[in-house]
C-alpha cells in the first residue's frame, strides 16, 4: 500500500508541475540571425496572456525604428479527446531598418502580466554588409552585376556549392570532414540529379543532418547570400599517399523573374513572369594528402586513430570449474572505432576460450565515430585452481599528440574451485586432471555378468588381427599424406584458392544481407551487399582492393567475355546499394527485396560464365 501511495503522489506532483509550467507567463522575442544593411525586418514579442500592461523595450541600438510597437491579440480553442483548453496571448510587433555593419544586441522587454513581472532574454543580430552586386542590402532582389533580368541566365556567382575538408593533410585512418554547403542569391526550387564522388581510398560515413535545415544569410566575397550545409561525409583514408576526391555534380532548378512582356502576364504579375531556369554546377577537386602512421607501432596496437579511452570488468572473481565467465572490455572515444580490430586477451592456458562479441554504439560526428565499442570474452575454465588474467594492453595513435598512446586495463585473479558432482571415487567430471590422476589408487571394481575365458597360452601376438591392426592405420595414413600434399600444393596458389572460393565466400555474405533484410536494416544490409559484390570480383578476377573500380571490373568482365547485359546489371547494383545510403529510408527498404535478388541472380550468371 505504501509503494501505490508513493506512486500516487509521485502522479500528482508531476500533473501539477507539467500545469504549473504550461501557464507560466513569460516573453517570447522573435527576429531573424542575421540580416544586412539597409534591410528591414520584424521584431516581435509575444506574452502568452492578454492580461498584459507597462510594455516596454529598452533602447534599440544599431537600427532604425521604422514602425512599432503595434499592437495584435490571439485567442484559440482546441478539443482533444473530450476536453478544452484556450490559449490567449498578445504581440507587440517593430519594423527595424538595420543602419550599419556589426553585432548588435536587442535588449529585453518587460512587462506586467497577470500582476507579475516578466522579461524577455535578451539576443543578438548580426549585420552583415550591403550586397555589393545590387543596391539593396537583401537577397531577395539581387541580381548579378552584367546580368539582364530579360535574359533567364545565372552567373557564376548567383548560385554555387562549394566543397571543404576539414583537413588536407592527415594521417592513415585519420578522420576528415568533408562538407557540400549551397550558396543561393537566386530562388532554388531544388536538385533534379546529384552525382557524388566514389569516395576512392576512403571509407565514407555521412553525418546526419536535421531534415528541415536552416537557410542563414552569409556575406561572401562581396554577396549576401542564403546558405545552407547540404551533405557531410566523415571519410576515413584508407591508404597513404595523395588521395583525390573527385568533383561533384548538381543538376540545378532555379526560378527566376523577367521583365513581362505580355499585358496580361504584366498585370497578374506585377510586370515580372517567371521562368525555370536549369544549371548544372560542379565542385572542384580536393587533393588530401594522407601520410602513414609514424615507425614504432607498440606492442597491442589493433589500428586504432583518434582519442580513446578503455575500461574492462570481469562478470566474477569466484566460479566453480566449467562456469562460464565473462571478460567486458569497453573502447570509448572518437575516431576510427568502427575499423579497431578486437584486442587479445592472454587467458590461461587450459581455459575453453570462444570468439569475442562485439557490440558498437556509436553516431557520426564531424570529429569521426564518438561513442563506445564492448567487446565480451566467454571463457570457460575446466580445472580447479588460482589463476590471473594479466592486464590488457591497448594501444592508439592520438591525433592530437601525433604520438602512440598505451592504456592499461585492470589484471584479475581468478579463483576456480572444485564442480560440482567430483568426488575421489567417481569420473562424473571428465575434464576434472586431479580426479584422473588418484584413479590409478583406487580399488578396481569387480567384473560382473558374463565372462569370457581364454585358454592360458593363447597370445594376439603374431595372429592376423595383429597386422591387420598396423597395417590399417598404415593405408590411412598413405591415403592422408597424398591427399594433404595435393591440398597444400593447391593452397600455395593463393590467386587460385580466391579463385575457386570466391562464389562460396559472396554467397556467406549475402546470406548475412538477407538476415539483414528480414529486419529491414537498410543500411547495413546494403554495406554487406557491396561487400559481397566487390569482394567476389576482387577474389575472381584477382584484382587487389586498392585498384577495385566500376571501370576496371567492367574491363577485366569484358576480357572474360561475360555478356554485357550482366555487367550493366551489376554495375547498376552497385550504383544502387551506393545510392541507397542517401535515399529517404522509405526507399531504402523498398528497393532491398529487388537488389538481394538482383545481386544473388548476377554474381550466379557471372560464375557460369567466368572460367579458369
């Protein structure tokens, strides 16, 4: 009874206080960030009652007060479920004219509301400078310099995407973000067609962004313009030397306004019609030069680039022989964590060790992957005893020092004791080594039931079971040899052995993409169909991952005479698993039934078709 009074209270106070907060009176301002010179725009605040007196705003500097404060009051009514709620407030609203460049504060507004004191926080706009392509300070009405509103052109300068790193000299593995951001002094209705770069030498991570991105208004190079950051990629080099990052292309669609020649369009148009106008745009390239990790790579270094931290725990110090016992180790930090190898863990000797598992939990950043990887080692100890697991050494290269760091985890001491059921007479326990070693001094049991006696002098020794016993052995043994030698001359061509198990590897990885497609997890089931498909031309037309491109496997296919038909279907599988990372997720997963299927159907015509 106490606990569902605590409860009911709990209940209560949490109503009262989601009440409380929804009629707190307070100010909301409202103005644009940024605005430029000679602009004029609207500043309003809003209290959301309308029992409101003694309104006042403190002097506003850097602008003309063209109009205000006036005066507008709001009332709704909404029916949810049964029950009514209004809602009331009133606006004070100013036009201002900015005068003159810089960063100007507006101060907070008071007032009396329901017979309480009330404030406004007060907030910055900035000043950009006038526009020096037009003779207005807005975007709006902007046109570029030598430009004709009769003529539907653009200029260079009217609309543009630039293109920038982060960095352009890095380490191996070493984060850099790259960043397509639109400037727009034109009216941009969108994109009809963006071509990415292939991102070649990198793993590539696009940073999430908000859907409903913010336009901000940027003086660049002279202009004002709206702008805002369209894709970012966090990429990873996977080699040294100077890397490339191919342009970028948009297909642009921008309206724009010309003078009307048409009295009618004149008239219902204010003089101005409106035409599409189509722009390709393309960014230029980005050189990155990627150097190796410095000599001297200490002992424990699994690849890991970036900051880190490790920590580890040990599920218990106190088990009974063939217990399970669990080692967590956890990497935290930011950088390349999805790529770090799993550390080795030195467990003793006579432990029943099985293969980690791996759970990663972490999101894009424009510093890299920032979150934590656990890495669980099941071990199983099989005899009685005291034991240390030694502390784990892991090692990283911190981007920031340009130096190797080493961090040390916790040693653990282990006691084993006896399992249960071993006792001194009994072998219940087969992995028990002290129980088999006291068996030798124990009393042997007495032969019960029926006994099969032999004539004293009747010796195996020499009898056809005798060599038949040694010369069977002998026949395996020859068989194994032969067998093993043909195996091991077929291993030692390593470009045959990828040959011959290319298929068998593309289609295990497949199978991983159709358990992920029964989950509709997009995302990594089309990293694993791209996998597939690149690791199996790789392995059957034997060319190494650094040089593995759409256009080198199309050549190499061609050579082998695989149909044309089947290469533009697997190039357009890649195309569409590539794509498929920038798709609205309801595109994603309607698209996967018919790309599994797509790519199981091409690589098995390809394998019917290439012979070695």
């Amino acid at each position: 009874m106490k606990k569902i009074l605590y409860i009911w209270i709990l209940l209560n106070i949490m109503m009262f206080t989601g009440i409380y907060a929804a009629n707190q009176v307070g100010i909301t301002a409202n103005a644009p960030d940024a605005v430029a010179v000679g602009d004029q725009f609207r500043l309003s605040f809003t209290i959301n009652t309308q029992n409101v007196r003694d309104f006042r705003v403190g002097e506003i500097k850097g602008f003309d007060v063209l109009m205000g404060p006036s005066r507008s009051q709001q009332s709704s009514v909404q029916m949810i479920n049964g029950k009514t709620t209004s809602t009331n407030s009133i606006t004070f609203t100013y036009i201002l004219m900015a005068n003159k460049e810089g960063t100007f504060t507006i101060p907070a507004a008071t007032a009396q509301a329901d017979g309480k004191e009330v404030a406004s926080t007060p907030f910055q706009v900035k000043v950009l400078p006038k526009d020096e392509a037009s003779g207005i300070g807005g975007i709006g009405g902007n046109e570029s310099q030598g430009t004709s509103r009769n003529n539907a052109s653009l200029a260079a300068t009217d609309l543009f995407i630039t293109s920038t790193t982060s960095k352009t000299t890095v380490y191996e593995q070493e984060a850099v973000l790259l960043t397509y951001k639109i400037y727009a002094a034109v009216d941009l209705r969108g994109f009809d067609n963006v071509k990415l770069p292939d991102f070649k030498g990198f793993q590539s991570q696009e940073v999430e962004l908000p859907d409903d991105r913010r336009w901000e208004l940027e003086h660049y190079r002279g202009r004002n313009y709206r702008t805002t950051i369209y894709r970012q990629f966090v990429l990873f080099p996977q080699q040294t030397g100077q890397l490339e990052i191919e342009s970028a292309r948009f297909d642009a669609s921008v309206v724009r306004a010309t003078e009307a020649i048409d009295p009618f369009d004149a008239f219902f148009n204010r003089g101005n019609s409106f035409v599409e106008i189509k722009k390709t745009l393309t960014t230029p390239k980005i050189l990155v030069n990627v150097n190796p990790l410095p000599s001297g790579k200490p002992e424990g270094f699994t690849g890991g680039v970036g900051d880190f931290s490790i920590s580890s725990a040990l599920s218990s110090n106190h088990v009974k022989a063939n217990d399970a016992v669990t080692l967590k180790l956890t990497i935290s930090g930011v950088g390349n964590l999805k790529l770090i190898k799993a550390p080795e863990v030195k467990f003793p000797e006579d432990f029943e060790i099985y293969d980690p598992k791996v759970d990663n939990q972490f999101r894009i950043t424009s510093t890299g992957l920032s979150g934590n990887q656990t890495i669980e080692y099941l071990v199983i100890p099989r005899n009685a005893g005291n034991y240390k697991i030694p502390a784990l050494n892991f090692s990283y290269f911190d981007t920031k020092t340009k130096n190797y760091k080493t961090l040390t985890t916790e040693a653990y001491e282990l006691q084993v004791d006896k399992g249960d059921g071993t006792t001194s007479h009994t072998v219940s326990n087969y992995n028990n080594k002290e129980d088999l070693r006291i068996l030798n001094e124990d009393i042997r049991f007495i032969k019960q039931n029926d006994v099969k006696l032999r004539p004293r002098g009747g010796y195996f020794f020499n009898s056809f079971g005798y060599w038949l016993f040694y010369l069977i052995p002998l026949v395996i043994f020859i068989i194994i040899v032969i067998i093993y030698r043909r195996q091991i001359a077929e291993n030692a061509n390593v470009t045959k052995m990828k040959n011959k198990k290319a298929n068998k590897v593309a289609l295990k990885r497949m199978k991983e993409a159709g358990k992920l497609l029964s989950v509709s997890n997009c995302d990594q089931f089309y990293d694993e169909v791209l996998k597939a498909l690149w690791g199996y031309t790789s392995d059957k037309l034997n060319i190494s991952s650094s040089m593995l491109s759409k256009d080198n496997i199309e050549g190499k296919l061609q050579e082998h005479q695989v149909p044309q038909e089947v290469i533009n279907e697997f190039i357009n599988i890649l195309n569409t698993c590539e794509f498929a990372r920038f798709a609205p997720g309801e595109e994603k997963s309607q698209n996967m039934d018919k790309v599994y299927t797509s790519a199981l159907d091409t690589i098995g015509k390809m394998e019917n078709t290439i012979k070695h």
